[in-house]
C-alpha cells in the first residue's frame, strides 16, 4: 500500500543484497540543511545503525537552531566547521554514500569535490526535480511531498518497519511537517497522513514536534518579521504579486542569524489573492533569492529562466549577482509578461 511506483522492486532487492553484510554509510544532504534535509538523513543513518551498518551524517554546512533537538549525540558532522582532511577520509573509508533531499551535486557546495568522482556505490532518497545524480540505488519521486516519505517507504520496502521507533519516527515527521507546510500543501496525499498516523501509534510525540519547529522564535526574528511586515512588504495586486526585499544593513540592525529568515515569504503569499511571492535578501556578496507560489504559476520555470535556479513548481529559489536595487528592478520589469498567467491563477 505504502510502496511508490518510485521504490523498484529490484532497486530494493539490489540494496538488500549490498546491505546483508555490515557496511559503512556516509550520508549527505544539501547545503543549508531544512528539516527534510537533516530529518531524512538521520531517519536513514539511524535506520541502518539497527540493521548492523555504520554511519556517518556530514551536512555541508551547519543547520538551523530549531533543529538542534534533532540529532542525538552530536551525530551530524558539520563539513564546514570540520577539518576537511578529517571528513575526506572518513568519506572514503566508506562502503557507500548516501545523498538525501538533493539530486544535483552542486547543492552539496564545498563538499561537492568530497563526493565527486568516487568510485563506490551510491544510494540517492530525493525528491526533487531535474536529477543529474544517477546513483547506484536510485529511489527518486518528484511526486513524493518529502524526502522523508521517501525513507519510509525504503524502510517499508526493505520489509523493515518494525524497526521504527520514536527516533526515527521524529525525524520523518520533522521533515514531512515542514515539507508540506504543516499537511498544507496539494502533496499532502492520503500516503502522507498515513504515515504520520503510523508515527503516532509508535509514540512520536507529534504536537511537541510542531511546537520545537514553529514556537521556536528568537526575540530578534520575530522583531525583523514586524519590521518587515510593516516597512518592507510591496504588494503589487495588479500582478497578484507580493516580495520583501531584506539588505545586509538591516539584518545587522536585527542582528539576524542563520536560518532566522526561514518561511518569511510565506507570510507574503499569504495575502488575500497573492499567487506569487519573493523575498531578496542580500547574502554572502550575492542576492538570494526565494519565491513561492500557489496554483499553477511554477516558479521553479521562473527562477530557472531568469535567477541562475530552480526547485519545485510551487516553492524555488534562485540568486542574482547585481545588486538588491538592481535585482527589484529586474524582477518587477519581468512581471508583465507573466501577467495573464498569473491573473489565471486558481488559488
Ligand atoms: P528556499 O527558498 O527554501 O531556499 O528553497 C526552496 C526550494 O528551491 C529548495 O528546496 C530548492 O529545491 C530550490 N532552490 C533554492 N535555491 C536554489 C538555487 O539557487 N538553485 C536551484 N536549482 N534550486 C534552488
Ligand atoms: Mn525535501
């Protein structure tokens, strides 16, 4: 019942057998790791420390606060806070990577040279569009709300569901939560619900996990969210467009950190009639970029043609190298082509 179309009988057999004598894993996930990231990464490495096997979490770069009741034991190698020498090793003594919640190498970032080029088998859980990582064990869905689901329904495959339990359970949960905004979203199948129902009856303590991810505001983020809600926010209803722009100057009045601009564009396209949101944000020496859509706008088409990304239909990001005066300007001069698309809109 719980097995996609994207789980292949004989890819699961081919795993199995590579898995029936005790390996050792170094798992990844894309940079600036989101609970999808960190949660399926860890449901897997603590799955297959069950069945016997090693494991080894390396995220390319460190994950935000909310997430640090996530990981048990300091399990998750942060590459850029590491030694990279260390992780180089530790990586090639490995038996098998593992890429979870990204599917282009390249959103590895400076651990990418890490992975490329080794010559060993390779396990990919993702469910992104438009993969260039053709691995060895390939589960790969677009279809699938979250690379989560994903790792359930391996787990489910492999026949192994009784190895579930609280841990595991909690960090499958914490990324279909955040992947379906909350069982918001149209991937929000009847498979979805059934797997968090299968997370409460095995003790997942979903209602704490929804408090750990959402109440979990620093003074400072909530008060840069007031300023930009009531200073910053451009609503172009003529366009069913709203955006934020954010500069660095501002996110050093807020003192902002990492990962305290998470989810801010979604107050944006939450306006009554909005179908198109962004947020610019000076970052890094460049522009990065988030937009988010309902219905049928696909903002990853946008992001794609126009800001160096991509992502899903419904939720993208891209970058731009101008400055942030010179990326509004370009975004709002592009709007009136998509005018007649985005006044189609159902929302
Ligand atoms: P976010 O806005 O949360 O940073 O990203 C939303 C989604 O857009 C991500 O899950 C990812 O799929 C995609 N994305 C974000 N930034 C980029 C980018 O620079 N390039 C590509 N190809 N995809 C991106
Ligand atoms: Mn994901």
């Amino acid at each position: 019942m719980l097995e996609g179309p994207s789980i292949q009988t004989d890819m699961v057999k081919a795993l199995e057998d590579f898995l029936s004598v005790p390996r050792k894993v170094a798992i990844t996930m894309h940079h600036n790791p989101d609970a999808d990231a960190l949660g399926s990464a860890l449901g897997l490495a603590r799955y297959l420390k069950k069945k016997g096997h090693q494991t080894l979490v390396i995220s390319p770069s460190a994950y935000p606060g909310f997430l640090e009741w996530l990981p048990q034991d300091g399990e998750v190698i942060v590459f850029e806070e590491a030694e990279t020498e260390d992780i180089k090793q530790a990586i090639d003594a490995c038996d098998l990577v593992a890429y979870l919640d990204f599917s282009v190498p390249s959103r590895m970032e400076a651990l990418e040279p890490l992975f490329s080029g080794l010559d060993k088998p390779s396990l990919l859980l993702d469910h992104h569009i438009a993969p260039t990582i053709q691995a060895t064990f390939h589960f790969w869905d677009p279809a699938a709300a979250a690379t989560a689901q994903m790792v359930y329904r391996l787990i489910a495959a492999m026949g192994d569901l009784e190895l579930l339990d609280p841990h595991i359970g909690e960090a499958i949960y914490a990324g279909i939560v955040t992947d379906t905004g909350s069982f918001k979203y149209p991937s929000t199948s009847r498979e979805v619900h059934e797997i968090a129902g299968h997370m409460i009856d095995i003790g997942v303590p979903t209602s704490t996990i929804h408090y750990r991810i959402y109440d979990n505001n620093s003074e400072n983020r909530l008060r840069l969210l007031g300023y930009l809600l009531s200073e910053k926010l451009r609503v172009l209803p003529e366009y069913r467009t709203a955006y934020f722009t954010l500069s660095a100057d501002e996110q050093e009045r807020f003192c902002t950190e990492k990962g305290d601009t998470e989810g801010f564009v979604n107050y944006a396209l939450s306006i009554r009639d909005i179908v198109f949101a962004a947020i610019f944000m000076e970052k890094e020496g460049k522009i990065k970029i988030s937009f988010r859509s309902i219905g049928s706008f696909p903002v990853n088409e946008f992001a794609q043609a126009h800001f160096n990304g991509g992502g899903h239909k419904n939720a993208a990001g891209g970058a731009s190298h101008v400055s942030l005066e010179e990326t509004e300007k370009l975004f709002l001069s592009l709007l009136p082509q998509y005018k007649e698309q985005l006044l189609n809109v159902k929302r």
